[in-house]
C-alpha cells in the first residue's frame, strides 16, 4: 500500500468535511510535486493544507476527478476483506427494499465502492468498473464477490465512457460461468431478457423501477406509446398492467428483437408493436399520420452528459416532449423521465409548462418520480441523484 500523501490547498477540505467524497485536480496541492508523484489507481492519504488527515483515497493524477475517498479513516485501505465488507452492507439494503433478487447491488460511491456499479439479476452480477483505483482491485473485487453473492455467472462490462476519462481500454468478459448473450430478470412482477453481453450499460436500467410500477393505474386499456422504449422496460409492463396496445420506439432493431422476446415472455405479444427509426422522425410521422395515445412515455438517453452540453440538450428534452404532448388524447398522460444529471427536476418540470402552453395545453403534475433504493443517493454529491420522472394529467385548454 502507497504511504505517499495527498496535501489539498488551502480551504479545499470544505467539500470534503460537508460529506462530498471526490477531489478535483485543482484542489491539490502542487508544492510538493503535486500530482505529479502519484500513479494511477495509487491509495494514498489525504490531508489538508495544515496536515490534518482527512481520509484515505483512491488517486489518478491523469483525471478531472483526482481523487475519490475510501475511508475517512487515515489507516483504512481498500483491501479484500472492505470489499466484503461494504458488498454485505449494499446487499443489507437492497434484501431490505426487494422481495427478489434483482436489483443495482452496488451504486459506485454511494456504497462506499468508487467506481463501481453491480446489477444483480439473480445468480447472475454485471458489473462495471469506472475507476483505475477499482481496476487494479479487480482480483480481490471477484473474490469478495464470490464470497458474498456467490453467483453462477459474473460478467465485466468495462465498456463505459468514464474509462477513458481515467486512461482504461475497453473490454468485456466473463470471469465466472458460461457466456451469456442474455440473463433474464423480474421487475415489478413482469419478467425480462436483457442483452449483459451487447446492450446498454449492463443491459439493462433498474434505477426507474419505481416509477414503472406507478404505471399501472393509468394504463389500463388505454393505447400507449413508449418513445426511446430500449427493450421495453415501461411498455411491456403497460402491457402486462392491461395496456390496450403499447407501440414501442426505438432506433435500434436489436433492442426491438427484445421487445418483441420481452412480449412474448409476458403473453402480451399481440398488444405490443414496434417502430424501428429516430425517436423525433418517427413521432413527427405518427403526428402527421394523426395518431393519438392515451399514454405518452418519454424516456430518452441523457441529452445532458455534460455541463456544456445544459442549453442544447434541454432544447432536445423541449422538442420530444412537444411532439409527445401532440400526439396524446385529450385527456392523456404524460410520463416524462430524464437520467442527465445536469438536467434539475425543477427544468424538467419547467419544460413540461412551457411546452403545456406552446401547445395550448392545461398541464397537472400528478406524480413525481425517482431512482430506486437500490440507487442510494449521497446528500453531500448532487451527481449520485441524477433521475427524475415527471407524470402529468395533459388537458384542453381552460
């Protein structure tokens, strides 16, 4: 283990002493070498510009995000045996909020596990590391994973964009049991196959489970539309919540071969149709087609990923919610999600008003929608509480 010590600037502690748990580069001290001493992936100490110990950290001098707290204790180290430790403790949670096991298992620093994410399904765990710390950890990682989950299958999907922002190759493997294209899942009582191996991030997204499950009163014989729909994460389970027919969209057939797979597994197939094609063309078509729905779900990637991006990507979320508000009944729902964490609840909701009134609408939020217990948010790091969901009543004009 590194003895080597990270000194902060004068008054950069504050972050840290309020619950915040990274570092950012120019809050290092450069007086003594800096940055400049450190390898990647590196345990050190942190102090502060007084010498006070504030902790033990992962370091990457080469990274925005420099250092990411392990420990607030300055003889704590990452090691199997706090591996095992914290997994237990992420595990404790989620047996507490989910009857079955299928859930996020570890949320990255909200777990005390920095750069980190775990999705369960079953005997199966997906993981993803995103920091170079976590990386050179990753035999001591599968270890206490096998001791903890104990899972027949246990795939690395390091595929994510925040390993090239740490200096990490790509890679996807599987480092217990077979190969599996797809692992199949329970959520909210309807069953799925998601791609681990091709699909999104780990294949699938746990964190709006909550707000799926709040569909069900609303759909019930009503014509519904899943715009961005993945592999059916809300519209296959509108349609096992007693949908009349669920039209799903998305640009990507394969995810469509999952829908279609998802529909099947669930005896919904006859209600459940897809549009392979771009999310805003294929709305603008059904628009001009003059179709309407009685349920609208908007769910999209991140517009936002990054803070420059805040004025462009919040003109896409204005323009697909439009085109979604169009194409509802008179008296329609709205369900209007977003994973950007640059996009505030409160611009979300702002959009849905402004769009209410270039559209001639009266809008009422009805429900409001979050991430899931098994997506711990940290108070101290507004990053780690990044999803919001917004359900509104979309009427006439008063």
């Amino acid at each position: 283990m590194s003895n080597k010590v990270l000194q902060l600037q004068k008054g950069a502690d504050r972050r840290l002493k309020q619950g915040h748990l990274w570092i950012y580069s120019n809050e290092v001290d450069g007086s003594n070498g800096g940055l400049k001493q450190f390898q990647p992936g590196e345990q050190v100490l942190v102090v502060s510009n007084s010498g006070k110990s504030l902790g033990t950290a992962f370091v990457n001098p080469n990274a925005l995000i420099c250092g990411r707290l392990i420990s607030r204790a300055s003889n704590q180290f990452m090691d199997k045996s706090l591996i095992v430790h914290r997994l237990k403790i992420a595990l404790s949670l989620r047996q507490q909020a989910f009857e079955k096991p299928f859930y996020r298992l570890v949320f990255g620093d909200s777990d005390g596990l920095p750069g980190l994410v775990i999705d369960r399904f079953g005997d199966a765990c997906v993981a993803q590391i995103s920091s170079f710390g976590m990386e050179l950890m990753k035999g001591e990682l599968i270890e206490a994973i096998e001791k903890v989950i104990k899972p027949t299958t246990l795939i690395f999907r390091n595929d994510g964009k925040m390993r090239e922002v740490e200096g990490l190759e790509s890679y996807t493997e599987t480092v217990i049991g077979e190969e599996t294209e797809s692992v199949q899942l329970e959520e909210n009582g309807v069953l799925f196959s998601a791609p681990v191996l091709t699909g999104q991030k780990t294949g699938w997204f746990y964190d709006h489970r909550m707000s799926r499950a709040r569909l069900a009163p609303y759909v019930q014989g009503k014509r519904v539309l899943d715009i961005f729909s993945y592999i059916g994460g809300w519209g296959i389970q509108a349609a096992a919540f007693g949908a009349e027919s669920v039209t799903c969209i998305d640009a990507s057939e394969y995810a469509l071969s999952y829908v279609e797979e998802n529909a099947r597994l669930n005896g919904v197939s006859d209600k459940v149709s897809c549009i392979q094609g771009d999310a805003f063309a294929a709305c603008r078509e059904l628009r001009d087609n003059r179709e309407k729905f009685d349920v609208v779900i908007v769910d999209p990637p991140a517009f936002i990923p990054r803070r420059r991006d805040i004025k462009a990507g919040e003109q896409a979320y204005q323009r697909i919610n439009q085109l979604a508000m169009r194409l509802l009944e008179k008296d329609g729902i709205l369900v209007s999600a977003s994973c950007s964490m640059h996009l505030q609840r409160d611009r979300l909701t702002d959009i849905i008003r402004a769009t209410g009134r270039q559209t001639d609408r009266f809008v009422q939020i009805i429900e409001q929608g979050h991430q899931g217990a098994d997506h711990p948010i940290v108070p101290a790091i507004p990053e780690t509480e990044y999803l919001k969901a917004c359900f509104a009543r979309v009427l006439p004009s008063f």
